[in-house]
C-alpha cells in the first residue's frame, strides 16, 4: 500500500477547522475499515470545544437510514459528518433522508458526499457541504509534474491525481521489489 493510513493526521487535517467550528457534532460511519479509521483520527484531532452527540454506524450496503437520523436528529447536532466508504451513493441518501427528517445540520464528509453521484441524487440539498479529499500530487516535485503530463496527454484528465500516482508508485515498489 502506497497511500497514507486512514487514520493518519493528514487525510482528516484539512476537514478539521471546519469541524472544530461546531460545539456539537454527530458522525453516521459505514462499518468497514476506512471509515472507522477517519473516524478515530477525527476523534483524536477534535478540539476539546466540540462534542460528538451521536455517532451511529450502519453497515455498507444499508439503504434507510432514518432510525439513525431520528436518534441523530434527537441530539440537536449543528453539524453532521458523513463518513462513508464503499458507496459513492450512500451520502446522498442520507443527505435526502435527513433533510425530510428535518435535521437542518452543516453537512461535513469526504469526497464521496460531493461527488457526482451524490450531486446528481440529493443537487441543491449539498448546497453548502464541505469534503476533503486525499492530498493531490505535489506541484513543486518535477518527478510528479513530468508523470501528470504524460499521464494527461496519455489518457486525458485523471480521477484523481492522488490515485493515479499512488498507482505509479505500486508498480516501481513492485519493480525494485522483484
């Protein structure tokens, strides 16, 4: 594995000012291993101002999830983070779910709560939401540069420059490693 632990400071780091914003937080977590490690190195960043009032998990592949909404919803929380993993779907459910419950709650998560599938299924109800995504490729290293150009002419725009050259690593580890 090339890329960075789930619960590693810089995958959650650049979603933590806007978290530590709010007194009271809820978290709805898929139950699989990304997930529970954003969710831990959340916790471990949290500034000691903001409190987790709900954190419900569910497991990947669920569709309804207003049982947990309506216990989320219960403790009045300002913000809401979805934290999903498998299901590019997924946080546009709850995203519809829990505006027709009425939780009015900020929206916080990772890429997938803005991705496309999302924008296409919950539109303006993401108005607002704010997600981080994985660190991209570093602008100033001529070695990721000269990759991202060749790449491009290549293949065109990449879905993620983080991921294209997490991939380019594997296979020159793989390489050296033979």
């Amino acid at each position: 594995r090339t890329g960075l632990s789930d619960n590693h400071p810089d995958i959650i780091g650049p979603i933590m000012p806007y978290l530590n914003k709010y007194n009271r937080l809820a978290i709805i977590s898929e139950n699989s291993d990304y997930p529970a490690g954003v969710k831990q190195a959340l916790k471990d960043q949290l500034s000691s101002t903001t409190e987790i009032v709900a954190d419900e998990t569910f497991n990947s592949g669920e569709k309804d999830f207003r049982t947990y909404l309506t216990k989320i919803k219960a403790k009045n929380p300002e913000a809401l983070f979805i934290n999903v993993g498998t299901s590019a779907s997924t946080p546009a459910l709850i995203v519809k779910q829990a505006r027709e419950l009425g939780i009015s709650a900020a929206l916080l998560g990772n890429y997938l709560l803005v991705g496309s599938d999302s924008l296409k299924m919950a539109g303006d109800l993401l108005e607002g939401a704010i997600a981080y995504d994985l660190p991209s490729l570093d602008s100033s290293n001529p070695k990721a540069v000269s990759f991202m150009e060749k790449y491009r002419a290549r293949y065109g725009e990449p879905y993620s420059s983080w991921d294209a050259g997490g991939r380019y690593d594997t296979v020159f580890i793989t390489v050296n490693a033979l």
